[in-house]
C-alpha cells in the first residue's frame, strides 16, 4: 500500500493559490474617522480658498473705496498723481495675487489631491481583495516615494502569503499521508505482530518440553518484541491522534477527568501501594478524553520511576488573577536532573534502560503534545536525584456562565 500522493499541477494561466481554492479575505473597512477628520481634504482647501477669496475681494473693495473718496477732497495735483500710481500699483498686486491663487488652486487641485484621490482608490482595491492591483502615483515626490513604499510592502506580504499558501496545502498532503499510515499502522502492522506473538506462544506450549533452554529464551524474546512493538504501535497512534480525532474541547471537570484516569491506574496504584492526594480541582476548557490520559500519563509515570519508598503523588491546581489554571503533580520519585529538563519531553528519549524502567518514551511526549493543543504549556520544576519530581502545566480556565 503506497502512502505517498502525488501533488496535482495547476492549470496553465491559474494562480496555485486559487487552484487549491485558497484565498486572502478582504480587509476589514477602515474606521470612521472623527472629529475635524471627518471632512475630506479638498474641502478643507475649498473652504480655505472661500475665506482667502472673501479677503482678498473685500479688501479690494475697501481700498477702492477708499480712493474715491480721497480723490473726492480735491488734493494737489502732486497727491493726486502718486494716488493715480498707487491706484495702478495696487491694481496690478491684485492681479498677481489673482493670478498666484488660481495658479495655486491648479497645483493643489492635479498635485495633491488629484493623486491623493488615485493613491485611495488603488488601497481600497487592494483592501478590497485585489492583491495583485500595484499601487503607483506620479506626484507629488512623496507621494510618489509613499505608494512605492506601499506597493514595495504589498509584494513581499503577497510574496510570503503564497509561500505560507504551498506550505499550508503540503501540510495537509502531509497530514492526509499521516492519516493513512496511521490506518496502516493501526491495521496491517499490528495483525502480523498479533500471530507472531501467538503462534510464537504457541510453539512454546506445545514443544516446550522438547526445547533446550536457549530456545525457550528466544521465544521469550520474539513474543517481547511483538508485544513491545504492539505498544510502540499504540502509542504513536495516541501520539498522531491529538488535536485530529475528537478534538473538540469543552468545559471540562479535572477532577472527574483525574477519578477516570486513577480508575484505569487502580491495579498499579494497589500494587505499587501509592498513595495519591489531591486538590480542589476546576472546571477547565479541555477535551475530556485528552484530559483523562493527561492525568493518566503522568501519575503512571510517578508510579513507574517510584523510589524504595512507597509513591505518594499529590495533584494541585491554583490560579493566577485573571490567568489559566495551573496544575501540578508531584511525587516523592527518583526525581530528574535539571540538565534533563527539556529532553524528557521530546519523543523516543529515555533517561534509563528498558530492563529498568519499561516503557515507549512517547509518554511525556504526548503530554506535552496534548497541553500545546490546548493552549498550555508543560514544564519541569526544578528537582535532582531522589528528591522527586514536580510537572507543571496550564490549561484553560471554564468560561464564565458555563456548566
């Protein structure tokens, strides 16, 4: 059975992005604006010019007044002709503001607000979802460097989205191949290991007595690694399995979740003769299932790396103000070296040998796995050599109004 999938090529003339059905939404619109910003900016020149226009005719108005009754009075034909120069003085200044306001008015009008105008249309058609509309204006020269500096932005984010775009549609090719191999695993993979495993015992049972003690060994060790593999097998499949199946969360009681995970643990805690104490524990948002092999996961791994002395394991939980929960499980175990701290949690790594302590070294893996889906996250505490040790975890407190 193949796992592997080939990708789909696009078809000529379609953006890879649109081809797998992806796409950017639009931006959301932009805030009112308040206060004085409300009016657009030709109207503030528009008003302005009103006012500057206002003046400049009233004024006029005024000095002409003015000269008319001054000529009125009859002065000395010396007054009268400097008046006459000023008159036309006063009338060709009036001409050269004029013209500099209509001159003015032009510039404001096809410099500024006229690309103003162009630069908005193009961002509100890149906000309104066309990402491949550049944005580009002539004038003025800031303006100009401004839409460069905007379109410059515009590429590489477009750039980085369609890269982000393939990474996305290969990581669900990856994770459909993973759901596959998980059913081959589940499946194909465990059969062969359960008849190796029964028929390996029941060669034993029924040649045993003709068999040296060699051989009776090495049944011994194939029937081991069958079941070995068969728990390796199991553990991947939880370890694949979160955040995918049955994932979704709820509002959760920790504490039934930890009365479940004690229950499935009850025939090693009678063993083991742990005692386990407990908390007040809340309600969080959590996935039941999840939650309960949490808990199950890292009592089991107090009883199983137990000192001489009896296990006692206690389970916390406080809450910082406005904060997750944070949980806790101590036990009076052989404890962890600090420099250890990180790599217990990674998948596979074992601190011991597996004569010693039994096991897959998935199981820290996976809860970790499982406090990261849920937004937490897992740590140490700071513990050593035959002090016990102390995990940590946040999780999600229930919202207000919930069950």
């Amino acid at each position: 059975m193949s796992l592997m999938s080939s990708r789909r090529a696009p078809r000529a003339g379609v953006r890879p992005e649109l081809e797998e059905g992806m796409s950017i939404h639009p931006l959301p619109p932009a805030p009112e604006p308040t206060g004085l910003g409300r009016l657009p900016l030709a109207r503030w020149f528009l008003f302005t010019g009103a006012v500057a226009a206002a003046a400049f005719g009233g004024g006029a108005t005024v000095i002409m007044v003015m000269i008319d009754q001054t000529r009125e009075l009859n002065p000395r034909p010396d007054v009268a002709d400097h008046l006459a120069r000023l008159n036309a003085a006063l009338v060709v200044l009036f001409a050269v503001l004029l013209a500099c306001g209509l001159g003015l008015a032009f510039i404001v009008r096809y410099a500024v607000l006229k690309p103003i105008d162009q630069l908005a249309e193009q961002v509100r058609a890149v906000a309104g979802g066309d990402f491949d509309h550049s944005l580009h204006v002539d004038r003025p020269a800031e303006l100009a460097e401004l839409s460069s500096h905007v379109d410059s932005m515009r590429r590489r984010i477009l750039s980085a989205w369609r890269v982000a775009s393939d990474q996305a549609e290969e990581l669900r090719r990856s994770n459909s191949e993973l759901e596959q191999f998980a059913y081959v695993a589940s499946h194909d993979l465990q059969e062969p290991l359960r008849k190796v495993a029964s028929f390996t015992q029941m060669l034993e049972q029924r040649y045993g007595p003709q068999l040296d003690e060699r051989a009776l060994k090495y049944i011994h060790y194939a029937v081991d690694g069958a079941k070995r593999m068969q728990l390796l097998i199991n553990d991947l499949l939880d370890f694949s399995r979160v955040g995918r199946v049955n994932g979704e969360t709820a509002v959760v009681d920790s504490g039934a979740a930890l009365d479940r995970a004690l229950d499935n643990l009850s025939a090693a805690i009678e063993e083991t003769g742990a005692t386990i104490t407990r908390d007040e524990l809340p309600a969080v948002t959590a996935n039941r299932t999840q939650l309960t092999q949490l808990f199950q996961n890292l009592v089991e791994n107090a009883l199983k790396f137990r000192s001489e002395e009896p296990p006692r394991v206690h389970i916390g939980a406080v809450r910082r103000e406005g904060g997750p929960w944070e949980f806790s499980c101590s036990d009076n175990g052989i404890g962890v070296e600090p420099k250890y701290a990180d790599r217990i949690f990674l998948i596979f790594q074992r601190l011991h040998a597996r004569d010693v302590y039994p096991g897959t070294g998935i199981g820290l893996a996976l809860c970790r796995k499982i406090v990261d889906y849920h937004g937490g996250r897992l740590w140490l505490d700071d513990s050593g050599p035959g002090q016990g040790a102390t995990f940590r975890w946040t999780l999600p407190p229930a919202e207000d109004g919930d069950g």
